[in-house]
C-alpha cells in the first residue's frame, strides 16, 4: 500500500511539472504572456483597489522602505532616501500604483531593480521608464529583462546619491538570470536589506523553472551566506501557506510554530509578513535548512556512501521543491 502511495505521488507530480512547464512556455515566451499579465492586473486592480495586504513603511536612518501590495500577492518595492528625494523601486509589476507612491512621497525615480523576466516582476518597467526620462533599468542580460538599459553581472554594486548602495547577486535557479539586491545598510548606520524576488519567501523558495536542484542550492547558499541581522524583503506574500507546508515537512520546529501564529494573526487582518530577518529564516525556512539534521529525518533522507555532502543537501532541496509543488496543486 505504502508502495502504490508513492507511486500514485510520484506520477502526479510529473503530471502537475508537465502542466506547469507548458503553461511557463507560453506565459514566458509568448505574447499570450504579457496579455494574461494585463489581465491579470485589470482583475486586482478592480478586486483590491486598496492592495492586496495592508503595509507599513520600514524607515531606518532616513532611508524608507515602502512596501508596495500589486496584483493578487506581488509586492513591489519603493525606496526612498528621504534626505535627497531619491527612489529607486525594485520590480514594478504594475505602474499605476508605483507611480501614485512616488507622488505621494514626492520622490523622484531614479531607476528600476528588476529581479528577473517574469511579467509580475517586470511589467511596469517601460512604462515607468516612459514616464521618468532618467529612469535606468538594471537586471541580468540572460533573463530578457523588459526596458533593460544596464545589465548586471554578479557582485555588481549600484549607487544612487551617498546614501543607497546596492550590490546584485546573480542567483539564478527560478529563472536563468535571476538577481536578488542587497542595499548596505553599512552606509546608514542600520541592518542591510535584501529584495529576493522569487528566490527566497519567508520560509519558503522560488520554483525551479529554469535551473536544476544544484543550481538552485548555490543561489540560496548566497543568502545564507549573509549577515543574520539581513532584512528579507520577498517578491510575493507567501507566509501562510509556506508555514503551513513547512509544518508538515518538519513538525517538531518550535520557531516555525511561533512564527505561524503570528503570521496567522497578521494575514487574518490582511497584514503583510515582511520583512523577516535572515537568521529568523535560517531557523524555520525549510529550503535554507538543506544541512539540517532534524529536516533529514523528517523527509526520511540519508546521505549514500559515495554521495558528496553538497550533492547530498541538492538532493534534499529537491525532495523538499517536489513536496512543495505537490502542496501547492493539491
């Protein structure tokens, strides 16, 4: 019986990874892609006139942070140093509401930090690129990047007047060129913030459309790899159901079970989650904790005899990306 179970398992997933990687060709490479999105954003704008979730600006030494809730769980992120008025935004998949931001805090834009291709993270970069004249466009060549006007290779750093520093991070896995911003908090005195697109939620990680298990483990061993005190700023609203799942692959993590009830308590008035901080991360977020123990007893994991250490944890974050894809389309 138990043999059938995960046969019956295994089938469904590659029925649900064909389903998924058919509909990726068309959303990605197509027109049908953009015109989806347009629609897409007509709907929320009409379902959440408001957003999606309520935010709060984050301001840590005159640099603020303003979430911004777009379609039906993108956030869309302005940044602001409030001394010289200069903003730079970080995936602007839906102008109308970036622009409305920028007014309101009268900011002028100086650029567009695009994580990667997908039209929930860049639709808007023309448009805002047409309303701002000196708007410059940065992300990675390899991800077609809509309005790109400055490629960006790993470890580049991006300065916009004394106060905001960037340094992009090539961690590609989701997408072939997907980047993820680190703006240094070193420069006001304050903790760093890093804008994950759709490599790292809060507890949870991006699908792997365009890179395999291995690929994927460097890129989050990347955010690992950096200061606990690190602010997380993801591209989508995923708390919940990624708590949820995470219970499930490692019951026994009394953090993971903390952080749940909190985020039940702020998601059942529509609050948004972020940010986290990356040490918090590290203690319930299942995809950065492939070395743990604890989460290879609970998947039932164990490393081979001839099997490397960082071959072993891919493995894990494999086991880990199928359990979770079968999660989410059950």
């Amino acid at each position: 019986v138990v043999v059938n179970s995960c046969i019956e398992e295994h089938m469904q997933w590659h029925k649900t990874l064909f389903k998924n990687t058919c509909r990726y060709s068309l959303y990605t490479r197509t027109k049908l892609g953009y015109i989806f999105h347009k629609r897409q954003m007509k709907k929320a704008r009409e379902r959440y006139p408001a957003g999606h979730s309520k935010t709060q600006p984050t301001v840590i030494n005159g640099i603020k942070i303003i979430p911004v809730p777009i379609l039906s769980d993108n956030y869309t992120y302005v940044v602001i140093d409030t001394a010289s008025n200069m903003a730079v935004v970080v995936d602007p998949a839906d102008p109308q509401p970036v622009q409305a931001c920028l007014e309101e805090e009268g900011a002028e834009l100086q650029a567009v930090l695009c994580t990667h291709k997908h039209w929930d993270h860049s639709g808007g970069n023309r448009a805002l690129k047409r309303r701002y004249m000196s708007c410059r466009v940065y992300g990675n060549a390899m991800d077609s990047i809509p309005g790109l006007t400055h490629p960006l290779s790993d470890k580049d750093t991006i300065d916009f007047g004394t106060r905001l520093h960037f340094r992009a991070f090539y961690t590609p896995g989701h997408t072939v060129g997907h980047v993820i911003y680190l703006l240094d908090g070193r420069a006001i005195g304050g903790p760093s913030s890093l804008f994950s697109g759709d490599l790292v939620f809060l507890s949870g990680c991006g699908r792997m459309f365009e890179g395999n298990a291995s690929t994927m483990l460097s890129s989050l061993d990347t955010v690992g790899s950096l200061n606990d005190e690190t602010l997380l700023w993801p591209g989508h609203e995923y708390a919940e159901d990624n708590l949820l799942f995470a219970a499930e692959v490692e019951p026994c993590n009394v953090v993971r079970d903390q952080k749940l009830q909190w985020v039940l308590q702020q998601r059942g008035q529509r609050l948004c989650t972020c940010p986290s901080t990356l040490a918090e991360e590290k203690q319930y977020n299942p995809f950065l904790r492939s070395h743990s123990q604890d989460l290879h007893r609970a998947l039932g994991l164990q490393q081979k005899q001839d099997e490397d250490w960082t071959s072993y944890r891919a493995r894990v974050l494999e086991e880990l990306r199928r359990r979770k894809d079968i999660y989410k389309d059950r």
